[in-house]
C-alpha cells in the first residue's frame, strides 16, 4: 500500500542554482516549504488558538481567526494549506515523473504508477476518515483530503505525461473556465441557475446524488466529488511551475520573477472573479483557485530565492525535517495519541508554567515532541513514501 523507504536524505540533492543541478537534483526549497505547510496542520495552528485564549487580545484572536475556515465564502490563511500541499506535489512532477521518462520509462510504466500512487491516497483517506473498523456504507465517509490529493495528482499526471507544456496551460486555464460554467448556469432542482449556497449549488447536489456514504457536512462535503476537478488545475498550475524551475534555460533569479509576478498577477485577476464567483474552499471555486494559486507561487519564489540561490539553507531546516515525512506525520494524528505522549514528558512545564499560559506552553511542546519524532526519523534516513 504505502513504503517506509531508507535511503539517504541528502541523495541527488543538490543547489538549484545551476540548470543541470535542477535537472537532476531536488529543490531542498521545496521541502522546507511542503514542511511550512505541514507545520500548521501538525499543531502550529494550536499554539496561536491557545495564545489568542489565554491573553484575551484582539490583535492575537485576528490571528487566531486566520488559523480557521470560513464558513463559506471568503478567505482565510488557513484555507491556504491544503491547495498549497497539492500545489507543490505538482511541482515536484517534472523531477521525478519528467525524471523517468529521460531515463527511459515507457509512458504506460509511468501512468500505471501514477493510478496506482493515487488510489493509495484514496484509501489512505477513506482508512483516515473512518479508521481500520467495519462501518455499515452509509457511515463510511470516502470523500477526503488525501483522496482529493490523490485523484487530482493522479489526473495532473496523466495530463503531464501526454501533453506538452502548452497544452498542460490550456488544461489549466479550460478546467476552471469549465467549472465555472457549470456553476453559473446550473443549480440544485428547485434553485435558480448560478445559487451558490451550500444547499443550492450543482456541485454539492451533485455529491448527494452520486457519492456513496456520508458527506462531511450532510448536505455538502469540502473534498467532494464534483469539486475535485477544479482542484485538478492547482496541481496542473504546480507541475507548470515545476516545468519552469527543472525545464527553462532562464537564470534561476529570472524564474522568481516570473512566479513573483504571475502570483500578483493571479491574485489580482481572484478578486476580479471574487465578484462573480466568489473565492471559496468549499467549492474549490475558480476565483479560489486563483487565489490560493498565487499566493502558492509567491511563497515558492521566496523559498527558491533566499534557498536555492542566495544559498541560506540553515533556518529552514527546521522545516524541512517536516516536509520529508509529511503524510507520515498528517496520518500519525489517527494512530498516535500524541496529547497522551506530550502530557507524559511534559505536563509538568504547563502546570509550572500555570493559567492561563500553561496550555500555551503545551501546545508548543506538541510540536516539539511531533518534530522530535520526524527529526529521529531523518537521522535514520526513513521516509514514508506512497
């Protein structure tokens, strides 16, 4: 199903600096920020909530807001952290997926591995969801993060593998036109075309009419069905970002300006499309896509600069200790008791610490302890791969 490989962390890695290095080697930028993502999910979320509670402040409760979904329409950084993670598994394409094929894999060896990794995340998610237990259909939930992740990987790389760079754009560009459409001029029976509520909207009725189980929210589910095919663009915007990094005979610094001005570009054009279809998760909508897009392509060309090619790589190893072992330490969350693990070794600091910041103090000290185990897990060159 899934491989725990050793093998050594610092193989084939090399700066991105030089053309010949990027086409071979692996952008120790985009670990750390794959890590950065993950550090959110993984408590750095927690430690802000517990910050905002304990010291009552408007300006750390902003924050803290900012570390929570919207309800529906609207943006905050939080919603960021899932499309950003799909994002960079696009990236990461062209330096292993484009790698093989220069080795000489057969299109079809590469395409049968690509369905293979992507139905792994798709029961990943449904064992993630529901736990290895016997549930009656009805009460399984098989929509989920690491389902979406898969499928929209999966279709990406098929998009990449039959395609030239030219062609993936289009895809970009015609699946979030398409889905807008679709949006716009269709809707729940009894709504009018374009109702984009939570009841209203063609694809989450389309989710209750064809996805087997139970959605997240009853009525509508974030990683359904039908809005997985926007999310397809997200990963398609990563793999021809990753064509640009591994592929372009640019200068490396030239290629941050491009991802630096094409983010702006992309953030601008959201709120354009913000008043039309306006920016939301839950529907993956186009104008999000967009969104998240941009701000994904301004984070890695910030990574890449100060990295790969100013060359300052210690702060960020904190990070990448993470982004080497992220879907390890996304699905530890259902087979550790990690709370149970930090209260043992340091339950003691929070009640030295005392109210109302010793939960504060608990919340870093769990991720702390969470680190401690991928930092163990590095030293020893083991990696979960799917």
């Amino acid at each position: 199903m899934s491989t725990i490989t050793a093998f050594p962390a610092q193989a084939g890695e090399v700066s991105a600096i030089t053309g010949e290095g990027e086409k071979k080697g692996r952008l120790y930028s985009l670990d750390a920020l794959r890590g950065f993502d993950m550090f959110w999910i993984m408590g750095g979320g927690s430690i802000f909530h517990e910050i905002a509670k304990a010291t009552g402040s408007p300006f750390w409760g902003a924050i803290a807001e900012q570390l929570e979904h919207p309800d529906w329409n609207g943006f905050h950084f939080y919603d960021l952290i899932f499309p950003l993670f799909l994002f960079m598994a696009g990236v990461s394409t062209p330096y292993s997926v484009g790698r093989e094929l220069e080795k000489g894999k057969s299109r079809t060896q590469l395409l049968l591995r690509v369905i293979k990794r992507g139905l792994i995340l798709v029961l990943l998610g449904v064992i993630y969801n529901n736990g290895l237990q016997l549930h009656p259909v009805s009460e399984i939930r098989f929509c989920s993060v690491l389902g979406r992740i898969g499928l929209a990987y999966m279709f990406a790389n098929i998009i990449y593998l039959y395609t030239k760079e030219r062609a993936q754009m289009i895809w970009f560009v015609g699946i979030i036109v398409a889905y807008w459409l679709l949006l716009k001029f269709t809707a729940a029976p009894g709504f009018a075309p374009g109702d984009l509520t939570m009841q209203g909207n063609f694809a989450s009725y389309l989710d209750r009419l064809i996805v087997p189980g139970k959605l997240y929210l009853g009525i509508h589910d974030p990683e359904g069905f039908a809005s997985t095919f926007p999310a397809i663009s997200t990963a398609m915007l990563g793999i021809i970002t990753g064509n640009l990094l591994r592929n372009s005979p640019m200068l490396p610094v030239k290629k941050v300006g491009v991802m630096a001005v094409t983010g702006v570009i992309f953030l601008v054009l959201a709120q354009i499309w913000n008043l039309d279809f306006p920016i939301n998760k839950n529907l993956w909508s186009s104008s999000f896509v967009l969104q998240v897009g941009g701000i994904s392509l301004l984070l890695l060309a910030l990574f890449y600069y100060v990295i790969d090619i100013a060359g300052y790589k210690k702060w960020a190893f904190f990070f990448r200790v993470i982004g080497m072992n992220s879907i390890l330490i996304y699905i530890s969350a259902h087979f550790i008791d990690w709370s149970y693990t930090n209260n043992a070794f340091f339950k003691w600091l929070g009640q030295l610490v005392g109210e109302p910041f010793g939960a504060v103090a608990l919340a870093i000290t769990l991720v702390f302890v969470k680190w401690l185990f991928l930092y163990f897990m590095y030293k020893k060159k083991v990696f979960l791969k799917v």
